[in-house]
C-alpha cells in the first residue's frame, strides 16, 4: 500500500483580551470597507477574473494604488482609505477575491451575491509580532491612525503549536467577547481518494445515523461489501431527556412572561406592553450539549476505524435541507436529529487521520433489505411488524431476512456506494 502523504489546515481557538474592545471594533470596521472596495472593482471588471490569483492581486493594485504603491489621478479606481497597512489590505483583496469566487461558483443555483460584509480581519505576518502562548500585539485601527496593541491570550487549556505550523490569524468578534482563531497547519499520512483506495482492496466503515438512542450504527465490510464488524454507539435518549427538559423550561418561562393561550393577552392588558421572550441562553445550551454529543460520537467512529485500520468512511449522503414535518422516523423540532452533525465532523476529523470520508446515496436505505432488496415492515419487541413503523428497530423481509434496522441501513449505505464506484 503506497501512501500518499498531504497536509489538512486545523483551527484553534483562543480567547482574546483586549483592553480597548472598540480598537477591536473598528479595525474590523476597515477590513470591511476595504474588502467591499476591493470586491466592488472586481465587479466592474470581469476581465480580471481570468487571470491567476497572483496575478489578478497586482492587477487590483494597478488600478487602486497605481505602480508607486499610491492613488494618484490617473488611477482608475482611487484607493478611498488613507495610511491602510500593505498587509491589512492584501488581505482584504484575497478576501474580496474568496468571496466573489463563492459567488460565481453558485451564481448558476441562484446564489444571491452579497452588497454588504461582516469579514473577520485575517492578520499577515506584519501585522502582528511578539506572539507568545500568552500574548500577542497586534496592528489595530483606533478610528484615526493605526496603533500597535498589546493583547492577553487565553489558550483555554490547549498547546500553542510551532510557531513555524501557524497560519495567518482570524479575529472574530463574538457579540461581547473576542477569539483569535489560529489556522495550523497538520501533517496527513494519506491522502489519496476513495477509488484509489479501493482498488487496493482496503476496508470501508458505513454509518448510519437513526435518530434514537443509538446515535450511529457502524459496520465495517470489505471491498467487495462483505461484513466484518460492526459498532453502535448509544446515548441518544439521555440527550433526549436533557434537552426535552430544557425545552419544557423554555415553554415555562414563555407561559409566565405572558406567552401561550390567552397569557399573552392578558400581560398585554395588565401591563401595557409586550412580554419578553428571553430563552437565549437556555437555547444556546441546547445546542451546546447537541454539539459536544455530535463531537464524541463522530471520535468514537474515528477511534473505531482507527483500530480496525479502515482507510474508508461512507456516510449518507444528505445534501438538501430536511423537513421535519415529512419525514415520519424524526421528530418534527429544529433541535433534533443529530446526524447531519455527527457526519459533518467526521468529515473533517477523518481527513486528519488519514482516513477519507465519502458519501452514499440515501436511497432504500431505510426502507429494503441489504441481503434481497426486499420491502421492510419495522417493529419494536412484542409488536406486530408493519410497512409503516418507521420508528422500529428490528426488520423482517418478505424473503424473511431477519436483523436490526440500523444495522441493515448502515449495510445498505455500504452497498450503494460500492454499486456507484463499481460504475
């Protein structure tokens, strides 16, 4: 087996102190009116666009700042901004050309293009120096000039990797707090595609995410979609009880600030004004422990093909938004139905080990049989099998084929992505 080694880009996040907030505020301020100068020009000249980023970069120079590095009145579109850092603003300009690039590549799907911007600064090397483990001093705009700051870190628990593996920084404004996020750079044993890989006879891992109380069913089979092991990982109805009791605290505080039947009219009446409706932060601790579940599963895949030395890892492939009032196996709340979660950091943590993460057509997963193809009736213990249970952790076949329905959907996840690569 001839590996292919590469590199993945990981992001640490750090808190940020900053003495002055609005130095913060208004350096980000800049990088946006930069960036929707620099965006605006590449609108009005398309011929721009088909040349390489480089290239394109010192075109945009040529046209703002002139060859001198200043606008001067045979430049066609004057630089509107004054004393901007050279590295501020070739940021903005990289920025500016990510953002119109995202929007030609979608232009086609009907992708509205955006006429205004809220960027995080993206700082180069000259735009910040002394960056420690605890520290870091950055070039910021006070409204007036630009200034150099000395900024506190908090690495919230986490190493400060190598210097020479650390990529520009991101500031990001978090309504009253700030972040540095640090781009790393991580080495990868492999990175070769999913047919290359199967040619050489390697294992493939198919989950299956069912929304229960198993959060992902696992099976590992051979090239030729033969079973070798299998896996699930449970847990899903004690998040269940945490976050239905959080939502019942939701609905409480709504009934006593005056909403639900006939309350609402009636705070109305008593008070003169609308209740407040304030369950941010109950809401927000919803998705946090939906997202530190979806975080330990997608590890413990991660850690199961690992030990079992897959090199593959298929996942439906779920590429429209869900409807929950449609679709009968999940329940009809925005706060449910963790696997698009679950699939969507295995994506990006399997990568990093190695591991390459490819995606299966949904079709018949849930509903036929991996052995016959065969129509399903679904059933709980002591229930009476039926074509319509969704919800039913055992199966039956018209060829009576037998097992778990996690277990046959995982299988059958498995099996159409072998029948689309065999094409």
């Amino acid at each position: 087996m001839n590996k292919k080694p590469g590199f993945c880009t990981t992001t640490y996040r750090f808190r940020l102190y900053c003495d002055n907030m609005q130095l913060l505020r208004e350096t980000k301020l800049m990088y946006n009116r930069v960036l929707k100068f620099y965006y605006d020009v590449i609108r009005k000249e398309p011929a721009i666009w088909n040349v390489p980023k480089l290239q394109m970069m010192r075109e945009l120079e040529l046209l703002t700042i002139g060859s001198r590095g200043e606008s001067s009145d045979d430049t066609k579109y004057p630089f509107p901004f004054e004393k901007v850092p050279l590295y501020f603003r070739r940021a903005a300009i990289n920025d500016a050309i990510r953002l119109q690039g995202s929007f030609r590549s979608g232009e086609d799907s009907g992708t509205k293009e955006a006429l205004n911007f809220d960027a995080s600064p993206i700082y180069y090397k000259g735009m910040y120096k002394e960056f420690t483990s605890t520290s870091i001093n950055l070039k910021l705009y006070n409204g007036a000039k630009w200034i150099w700051q000395h900024c506190e870190i908090d690495t919230c628990g986490r190493t400060m990797p190598e210097a020479d593996r650390i990529m520009s920084p991101i500031i990001v404004l978090e309504k009253d707090r700030a972040m540095l996020h640090i781009p790393v750079k991580q080495d990868v044993d492999d990175v070769r595609p999913a047919k290359e890989r199967l040619a050489n006879k390697e294992k493939l891992c198919a989950i299956y995410c069912p929304n229960s109380d198993t959060l992902a069913a696992m099976v590992i089979v051979d090239a030729e979609g033969n079973f070798i092991k299998s896996k699930f990982i449970g847990g899903g109805d004690e998040l269940a009880h945490r976050k239905q009791t959080l939502l019942d605290r939701i609905e409480k505080n709504r009934k006593s600030m005056g909403y639900g039947k006939g309350a609402k009219e009636e705070w109305i009446e008593s008070h003169g004004s609308i209740p407040a409706d304030d369950n941010k932060a109950i809401r927000e601790k919803i998705h946090h422990i939906t997202d530190n579940a979806a975080h330990k599963a997608s590890k413990e895949i991660i850690d199961f093909c690992i030990e079992n030395e897959v090199s593959i890892i298929v996942a439906p492939n779920y590429i429209q938004s869900m409807n929950f009032n449609t679709v009968g196996y999940v329940p009809s709340s925005s706060y449910d139905w963790i696997g698009r979660r679950i699939i969507s950091y295995v994506k990006y943590k399997s990568f990093a080990a190695g591991i390459v993460t490819a995606t299966a057509s949904t079709k018949d997963i849930a509903s036929c049989c991996y052995k016959c193809g065969g129509k399903l009736k679904k059933y709980n213990k002591n229930h009476k099998p039926g074509i319509n249970f969704y919800g039913g952790k055992n199966f039956i076949c018209p060829n009576d084929h037998k097992g778990n329905s996690y277990f046959n959907s995982a299988m059958n996840v498995a099996k159409n992505f072998l029948s689309t690569m065999s094409k």
